[in-house]
C-alpha cells in the first residue's frame, strides 16, 4: 500500500485548512471502511489522509421535530437512536440492514453517501426523508437537497476541498410513515440487488382496519378496508437503489398516488410506474429484468408497511406478513 501522510486536525477550520493546502492531493477518511479499502485497491492513491475523527460537533444527533445528522455519525449510532427509529423509520432500517455490527460501530453515514455507490444503502431512505445536505468548505458554505448531491458512480457535487458538514431533515407532515427494504441474496454482510424506500403521509390515523394490521390478513383486504374507509394519501415518495446510476426518485409514480384514496389497484399501478421509471443494468448480482420485476413487489411492500408504521406506531411489526 502507497504510503501517505497523515494528518488528524482537533477543529472543523482546521481540517478544512488543510484539505484547501493539499487540494486534491488529500483525501477526507472518517469511518475509512471505503475508504481503506480504496486505497488498498489502488482505486485512488492520496498523498495525504485527514481525519475527521474527534471534530466536536461532527457525530452529534439532534432531534427537535427535524433532524439534524452530523458527517461522523455511525450507522450502529443511527440504528440506536429512539428518535429516528420512531420518526424516520426508513433510516433505521437502512442502518439494520448495513454490514455486520462491527463495521456500523465504524461506518459513518458521511462517507456512505461522499463514496456515491449506487448500492449505498442511505441514500434512498434520504431522498425520502426531503434531506438537504450541508456542504462546507474554507470559504464558503451551501446547501442543497440531496436528489442534487449524486452525479454518477462514486461521483458527487462536491468541488476541491469541499466537505459534508451535515444533514438536514426537515419535521413530516403528521400520520407519515417510512420503510426500506434491502433485496439481497443472503441476509446479512451483501451488497444489495435493490434498494427501495417509500414515504407516506395519510389524512388521518385511525381507520377501521387497524386491527387487520395484526393478524394474517390480506395486503388486498387491508387496501380495500382503506378504500371503503377513503383514506387519502396526503404525500409519497418513492426512491430507489441500484435501479440508475444515481439513487433515483420515482416521481412518476409518486404523482399516480398523491392526493388519491388508497385502494390495491392504485399500488399495483403506482408500483409498475416505478418499475418503468427504473434504469437497471444487467449486473453479478442481477439483471435488469429481475430488478424491474422486483420493484414492482417492493414498491408495494414498503408502501404497506409505511401505512402500517402510520396505523400503528407502537405495536411490533410483522414484516414477514408482507411477504
């Protein structure tokens, strides 16, 4: 492995100074699980290695309504945070998903996104989330939502000498529920096939079906309890990974269900407007049709159990009820 030097600055300023001194010969490493591995690899080759570990500020978590994510923020630190799991659910289940315990006590949800793999497992539960992504360097400052924040494989926005500084999550509408789903052949330590995250908001909580939500009822009896009950979706957001080159949202498909009363044959139309809407590659893990196939399932999966999330925020769910 080439050698470099190593820098680990005890302030924000600081770190950014010298990442403007060394331009691009520098390269940022927080968790370094990408990172190290790159460098390993000969993917990229940094003359000098800054680390943000130890910044103040960098791995805080504030919740007050919206949510406030620190760069250094670890997924085990996601995955154990009350407030995103009853909030933002769909975040949560990105964390559960990611590699095994010892890499999220490491990993950090900064370098996830910065690293830009189409299969990173954040970065759809945060295009549904309405993130905006805090981005700081020397000089200046700015913010931008984050559908803006991917270009390509491993490509981002950010210029030279440009850092992630945070991520902001802006307060849902009430009765919003979220949920992601990780496709992958074996359950643990994979890469995905897929990635699929759904947001939805509905105009009330309570609805008549709540008790079918516990039993083996159904998807289709539960959605027509709902249309006979008129539950209107208020909001949706449909994302998904490894479907583009980008994490992608399904807008199409997001506007057959905004504003409409909830029914299975509207799912099943939104869910195949997002399979059309997907731009998948034939790949080792899988090809483009079965990705298509599988969004068409899955769309309509992390719809139901957003609902459910909505229903009933406090009682267990049972996803493979869904299945």
């Amino acid at each position: 492995m080439k050698k470099f030097d190593y820098f680990k600055p005890k302030t924000l300023e600081e770190a950014l100074a010298l990442f403007a001194k060394y331009g691009e010969k520098a390269k940022l490493i927080a968790g370094g699980t990408d990172v190290i591995v790159m460098i390993k690899q000969k993917t990229i080759s940094p003359d000098v290695l800054i680390s943000l570990q130890g910044i103040p500020g960098l791995n805080e978590i504030k919740c007050n309504g919206s949510l406030t994510i620190g760069p250094m923020v670890t997924h085990r630190a996601i995955e154990k945070s009350e407030a995103i799991r009853k909030h933002f659910s769909a975040l949560t289940d990105a964390a559960d998903f990611l590699g095994s315990i010892q890499i999220r006590n490491v990993a950090t949800i900064g370098g996830n996104i910065c690293t830009a793999a189409p299969s990173a497992d954040t970065a759809t539960p945060l295009l549904v989330l309405g993130t905006q992504v805090r981005i700081k360097s020397l000089k200046e400052e700015r913010t931008i939502p984050i559908e803006e924040f991917f270009k390509g494989p491993g490509k981002t926005v950010l210029k030279a000498s440009e850092m992630v500084k945070e991520l902001l999550i802006p307060k849902l509408l009430p009765n919003t529920g979220s949920a992601y789903y990780k496709l992958q052949r074996r359950l643990a330590l994979d890469l995905p096939i897929l990635g699929v995250s759904v947001l939805i908001s509905l105009d009330k909580n309570k609805v008549a079906c709540s008790d079918m939500l516990c039993t083996a009822s159904p998807i289709s009896s539960i959605l027509h309890k709902m249309e006979e009950d008129q539950i209107v979706c208020k909001e949706v957001r449909i994302a998904l990974g490894v479907a583009a080159p980008t994490p992608l949202r399904a807008v199409k498909a997001e506007a057959l269900l905004r504003g409409k009363k909830l029914s299975d044959e509207l799912l099943e139309e939104v869910a195949a407007t997002a399979s059309k809407e997907a731009q998948p590659r034939d790949s080792i893990r899988g090809e483009a049709w079965y990705r298509r196939d599988m969004i068409k399932v899955l769309v309509k999966r992390m719809a139901m159990k957003s609902i459910e999330r909505v229903i009933q925020p406090e009682e267990t769910i049972f996803p493979e009820r869904l299945w």
